[in-house]
C-alpha cells in the first residue's frame, strides 16, 4: 500500500513540471511573436523612407517628362522635367535610372525635384520620374525615356574627335572620299526655313556671336535666312525615290548616283557635293540634286543642304542659297540643340 502511495505521489510530480514546462514555452512563443511583429514594420518603413517599389506596372503612368532630345552626343546635357497636373498638391519627386530596359531600376539621389540634370553617356540609357505622396507611396510615374546617343560614327565614336571635327570644318585629304548611297538620305526631312522666320533658331545666333562668331547675332540671322530660305517644305526619300513636297503638293520620281564633287571655299577649308540625276525626265522636278551635309564618307545623314536644278556644273558654283533639312519628327527646340552642338 505504501508503495502504492509513493508512486502515485511520483507521478503526479512528474506530470506538474511538464505542465509548467509547456506553460513557459508557450509564453515564450507569445513573447516572441510581437518582436517579430515589430521588425517587420520597422523594415517597411524603412524601405518606404527609401521610396523602393518594386510593382512599378501598378502605378499609374501620368507623368510626362519633357527636354527629352531626338538623340545626345556623347557629354551633352540632359535636361528633363516631370510635371504631373493632376496630383499637384505633391512635390516629392524622385528619378529612377537604368541602362537598359534589361536591368533594374536604381534611384538616383542626387536628384532633388521636379527637375532632372545629368551628361549623357550611356546609349539607351532609361530614365523615369516617380512621385510620391506624404506617406511615401507612389503616386504616378512617367514611361520610360530613352537617352539615344549618336556621334555620327564611322567604324568607330567620334564626337569630337580630332578628325571628324576636320572633316566637319572641311578639312580632309581625297583618299578619304568615298561614293555614298541614296540611303545615307532616307527618311522624312523638314526644312528649318520656317523656325527661323519664327525666332525658334534666334537662340542659335546668339549662341554663334557669343561663342567668338565675326557677326552678330541679327547679322547672323540674316546670313542664314538668305541660305535657308526655300519652298520647298519638305524632303521624302524612299528608296531611290524623292519626292518633294512644296505648298503641300507633293511630286516623286527616282533619281541614279552620278558621283561627286569637291569644291574650294574662300577661306581654303573644303566641301564634298554627293550628286543624283533625274532617272527618267520629269517637268514637275529639278534634273539634278546635289547633297553637302560635312560628311564625305558612307553614313547616315542626321541634317543637309540640298541645291537642285537642270544644270550640274551652275549648281557647284552656288554656296550662298543652301536650304537645309533636318529629320520631319524633331520640333524646334530639338533642332536648334543640334545646331548648338555644332
């Protein structure tokens, strides 16, 4: 019986510690669970102070960012601005870059504002505009933009190099002249005729008398307005069709290579005039047209002069009436940036 007794006693002693074992382990779980809790609210606010989002498809795209250019020179500016009209009560502007669409965003701090100022470097470099309402969160964005870089290569980059700028100022020996190809041309052209009597190109002028020019600026404009001036609005090569466009009527037929010349300025530099010939004659268009855009080598055109007429040998004696071209899809502002770079 007394065994009987001891046992029971045992056994109910081993049965009170394993309950408060449990107790105390189940506590400890309730303890734990809040600091958990806990850190991870800390970690999202923390990502949120650093404007992080990852669902970039879920944020709506009613940014528009403008100053964007048809395309950069290695070392331009760039210089963009978000404006976002329906959220107009924020202002907390953040960019975003990347250099392809293959890679993830990352935020670049030195940005402050609406305002994006950076040197272009990389080609097809994106950039976006997230903004951000006073809890941090994402408001809108704007689509990417894509920073396009073109030096006008030939084989290899040459913005500024030594030799293309020689080339471009007319400098150059006859071994590197080679034939080029209608298709250096193609494309929808405009003539810039009608942005200087508009005061888009005033801009320009200024920009050549304060950058050491001999003329003023009013001087320059006039110089120009004489070798701009045309008719003739815009310029479409397809192929080996050209059409001209004047008044908005348009007229097109296809025009052969028939070589080139190299013509002597006054003040000794040099120039290359790459020639066409009417393939089949036509009364409504010139027999000839005559191409000059400093380059003498096959590549692709960004901007020309274009002179026509029936007789090759009177138009290699014109260089006061050039009317120049530049691709249809540039605005103003684009075009007057590329002067400027010039």
């Amino acid at each position: 019986m007394l065994k009987i007794e001891r046992s029971f006693w045992f056994i109910l002693l081993i049965s009170l510690l394993l309950v408060g074992c449990q107790a105390a382990e189940t506590e400890g779980e309730m303890e734990e669970t809040p600091g958990t809790e806990e850190e991870h609210d800390h970690d999202d606010s923390e990502g949120e102070e650093e404007h992080v989002h990852t669902n970039d498809e879920d944020i709506p795209e009613e940014v528009e960012i403008e100053g964007v250019a048809h395309h950069y020179h290695t070392g331009d500016q760039i210089e963009l601005t978000a404006q976002a009209q329906n959220h107009s009560e924020f202002d907390d502007w953040h960019w975003y870059v990347r250099d392809s669409s293959e890679e993830e965003w990352e935020m670049d701090s030195s940005q402050t504002g609406a305002n994006f100022a950076g040197e272009a470097t990389i080609d097809g470099q994106e950039i976006k505009a997230v903004l951000y309402d006073d809890q941090h969160e994402p408001v809108v964005q704007s689509a990417p933009v894509v920073i396009e870089i073109d030096d006008h290569g030939h084989d290899h980059s040459h913005a500024h190099d030594e030799e293309t700028q020689q080339i471009y100022d007319g400098y150059f020996e006859d071994s590197q002249i080679e034939d080029r190809e209608l298709s250096d041309w193609e494309g929808d052209w405009q003539s810039v005729y009608p942005y200087l009597l508009d005061g888009s190109l005033d801009e320009v002028f200024t920009h050549k008398e304060e950058d050491g020019g001999d003329k003023t600026a009013d001087e320059y404009k006039e110089y120009y307005r004489n070798g701009y001036e045309t008719e003739v609005e815009q310029i479409i090569i397809e192929g080996q069709n050209v059409t001209f466009v004047e008044n908005g009527e348009s007229n097109t037929a296809e025009y052969v290579y028939d070589g080139y010349e190299i013509l002597t300025y006054e003040r000794g530099n040099r120039g290359v005039r790459f020639i066409f010939k009417l393939d089949e004659e036509n009364d409504q268009l010139p027999t000839y047209i005559q191409f000059s855009d400093h380059i003498i080598f096959p590549t692709k055109s960004h901007h020309f002069h274009l002179y026509w007429g029936d007789d090759r040998e009177a138009l290699l004696e014109e260089v006061t009436h050039w009317p120049t071209y530049y691709p249809s899809d540039l605005s103003a502002d684009d075009i007057a940036h590329e002067m400027i770079a010039h």
